[in-house]
C-alpha cells in the first residue's frame, strides 16, 4: 500500500509537469502558426512584386526592340 500511496503523491507533480508541457506545445503551435501566416503573407507579395518586375522587364525590352529597330532604319537611310 506504501507504494501505491507513494506512487499517487507523484501523480500531481506528473500531471503538473504534463500540463505545463502541454501549455508550451499550445504557445509553440500558436507561434508557428502565426509565422506561417506571415510566410505566406511574404510569398504572396514578393510573387506580386516579381510580376511586377517582369511586366516592367518586358516594356523596356520592347521600348529598346523599338530604339534598335528606328536606329537601323535610320541607318539604311543614310
């Protein structure tokens, strides 16, 4: 009976220590969900943003298309 009544004075500690670790988990899944939002959130911008860039990239290439076409007509001209 000592051992079992031994063994039931850790049982408070045990579950105190299982809630405690339990509690960490909860604030660590509630951390990486948060960062995952953010991730997201970043990955999203950034394909807008390269978008952008490319949109941009291609009306320069055209307008310098454009300026290389005029100049070699300028030069059969002459």
């Amino acid at each position: 009976m000592s051992d079992s009544a031994s063994s039931g004075s850790h049982a408070p500690d045990a579950l105190d220590r299982l809630e405690a670790a339990i509690l960490r988990l909860l604030d660590d899944n509630a951390e990486l969900r948060e960062e995952n939002r953010a991730l997201h959130e970043q990955v999203r911008q950034l394909r807008t943003e390269r978008a952008t860039y490319r949109e941009r990239n291609e009306q320069a290439r055209h307008r310098v298309e454009t300026m290389i076409a005029r100049l070699r007509s300028m030069e059969q001209s002459e």
